[in-house]
C-alpha cells in the first residue's frame, strides 16, 4: 500500500464469494458483502515500509443501512452515483467501499459505523458517451442520520467549442 505521510486508516470489504460450483468459469460466480474491517491510528512516515496492519472486522451490530438522497441534479445529467464516506478524524475519511446509485434518486448502502464518526456522501451526475463528460458534484459533511442528502448542486460547465 502507498499512502499519504500522516495518521491514515484503512478499511476493507469482507465478501462472500460463490463459485457456483464452477471455479472454471468465473463468469458466473456472485460476490456478496458480509461485513467491513478497519483500522485507524496507524502512523506513516515518509519513505518507511509498514508492517503488521491487521484490520478488525467491524461488529454487525455497528453496521447501519444509509439512504442517499440525490436530490435534484442539475438536467441533462442521466447518471447519478455516489460514495459514503465515515469521518475518523486525524486518521482521514473512510470511503466505503461500494458505490450507490439509483434511477430514483435514492440507494441503499451498508455502512460501517464507526464510534463518534460522521457520514458524508459525495455524489456525482454525469453525462454518458460524451468527451469530455460534463459532471456536478455535491460533497456533503458532518451528516448523522440515516438518509444522507446529496443537495445544492452545482450546474456544470458549458463546453466551449
């Protein structure tokens, strides 16, 4: 892992993977999340390896289902999608590994809860097939409850010719 100098974090995903009893064909296998492991505090300093990184797996009674509420993107933009991201403080921001998205303007995601930390959702609209994409963002902070609201955005840039 190549990382930031400061107190990082880190976060994994726990997947069940089935192989459909055809570990030859991979096409077929399903991947299904079980749980998260983390751990924060870790030191880095620059240009010095790290070792011994075990992660904890994170207690299912701690995990919580989030909500994303897109809002309204500006119009134009057909793909909405975002990330949940839980404040840990001088170790940085996890970014939960699992991206939602919806047609409807709202997904569900589990999210590791972690003990005094916040959830923020950063989300995106872009257009597709398009280069260069036009794209909003709406970075949202310090947000506790269970619905996380993608709101204020920001119409994109019009593309100069």
């Amino acid at each position: 892992m190549t990382s930031r100098t400061g107190t990082v974090g880190l976060i994994a995903l726990i997947l069940d993977h089935d192989l459909k009893g055809t570990p030859a064909k991979p096409n077929d296998d399903t991947f299904t999340v079980i749980g998260y492991a983390t751990r924060t505090g870790i030191t880095v300093a620059d240009n010095v390896n790290q070792s011994a990184q075990d992660l904890t797996m994170v207690d299912v009674g701690s995990l919580t289902v989030e909500t994303v509420d897109f809002g309204s993107p500006p119009s134009g933009l057909p793909n909405v999608a975002g990330l949940i991201g839980i404040d840990v403080g001088d170790s940085g921001t996890f970014q939960v590994p699992r991206a939602v998205s919806d047609r409807d303007d709202h997904a569900d995601a589990q999210a590791v809860g972690v003990t005094g930390a916040t959830t923020g959702s950063p989300a995106s609209r872009t257009t597709a097939r398009r280069r260069p994409a036009a794209q909003s963002y709406v970075l949202a902070r310090g947000q506790t409850a269970s619905t996380l609201v993608a709101s204020a955005w920001l119409a994109p840039p019009r593309a100069s010719r």
